[in-house]
C-alpha cells in the first residue's frame, strides 16, 4: 500500500515539474527562439544586406557630371524656347514659345535661335552667336542617344544618328576630359542666358505656365 502511495506521490511530482518545464518553455524559450528563426530567415538576412545600385564600372564622378549634364540641358531647353517666342515679338513668349517649339527637335530649336539673334539688333550678337555655336558642338545627341560602354578609365557613347541627318558616330572620353567637358558646356549655357538678358524670374514665369497647361502623364 505504502509503495501504491509513493507511486502516485512521484508521478504527481514528475507530472508537475513537466508544466513548469513547459511553462517556462512557452513564456521564456519559445518567444526567443522565435525571433532568433525570424532574424536567420532568407528574407531578413537579404532585407539587412546593401543595395547593388553602383552601376556599371566608370571613371570616379562620371555619374555625377552625367547628371549635371543633363539637367543644364533641360534648363537650357527652358532658356532657348523663351528666347525664340521673345526675339520673335510676341506679346506672351513665355506662353506661345513653348507651343511654336516644344514639337520640334533641338537641333531646329537652336538654330531657328541663331537665325532670329542674327536678325536681330541685339548689341551681344556675336557673342551669343559664338555661344549658340559652342553648345550646338557640345555633343547633345551624341551623349543623349546613345549606348554607352564604359570602364575604369573611360566612357564610350556609341550613337546611331537620327532623321535629321547626323551620321552613326562613337565619341570616348576619359573620367578628368568628360568631367571637363561638362564643366565648359555649364559656362557657356550659363553665357548664354546672360548674354540673352533673361531675368531668372521671367524663366520661372515661363515654367510656370508650361506647368499650368501640363496635364498628369497617364
């Protein structure tokens, strides 16, 4: 009998101490082993590594001077379109320039430019005929449609011409003459606006009203 009792007391004990295990497993281990299996997981791991976003193999700063590249031409866009409707004489360039020019190709806009300064009585005309000239060698196309092959040490566009004319061509350039180029292509579209007499607030008008008659692209 004594034996029955001390039986039954062991199991009671055995099966208590096994809740406690079990308690402690589900408030202690369990929470830690969770996160532990959530950290290690595929998805976090690959969440917790850096982005690739370094690009092809290039000279150092050729990347950066490609975007200051073309974002002068895009301002440059702005300044040539106000200067047409402006020496044309109409009473709202900033308004029917952008409608006259904005379906036409740079290379007409530019020298439809040249043609009005020449024209005109401008007391700056040589000057900005020299600046017109000086931009419209400045590569546009040829660095704007282009493939391009780089390494370390230089960058090669490779361009296919286009229907007005210009042939397939390549130009090369090494990291110090692009960032140069670049450098020399920002002084004189910034020679240009000054010689033109643009007003920075009469430029910021004009983008305005281009903004205003711009609806969402779809």
């Amino acid at each position: 009998m004594e034996d029955s009792v001390r039986i039954v007391i062991y199991c009671y004990l055995a099966l208590g101490f096994i809740l406690v295990v079990i308690a402690l497993l589900e408030k202690v281990v369990m929470p830690k082993l969770s996160v532990w299996i959530a950290t290690r997981s595929p998805a976090s791991t690959a969440s917790k590594r850096p982005l690739n976003v370094s690009g092809p193999p290039a000279p150092e700063g050729f990347f950066d001077a490609l975007g200051k590249y073309h974002a002068i031409w895009q301002g440059l866009d702005l300044v040539i379109d106000f200067a047409i409707g402006a020496l044309t004489g109409l009473d709202e360039p900033s308004k029917l320039a952008s409608v006259r020019s904005n379906k036409i190709s740079f290379g007409t806009k530019i020298r439809q430019l040249k043609d009005l300064v020449e024209a005109s009585k401008h007391r700056d005309k040589g000057a900005i005929i020299a600046a017109i000239w000086a931009l419209d060698r400045a590569y546009r196309s040829e660095l704007t449609h282009s493939y391009l092959a780089s390494s370390c040490s230089a960058v090669r566009f490779i361009y296919g011409g286009n229907q007005d004319g210009a042939k397939p061509c390549s130009i090369t350039f090494s990291g110090p003459q692009f960032i140069e180029h670049v450098a020399q292509f920002s002084i004189t579209a910034k020679s240009l606006q000054n010689l033109l007499g643009l007003d920075s607030s009469e430029l910021v008008a004009f983008s305005e009203r281009a903004l205003d008659n711009a609806p969402p692209c779809s």
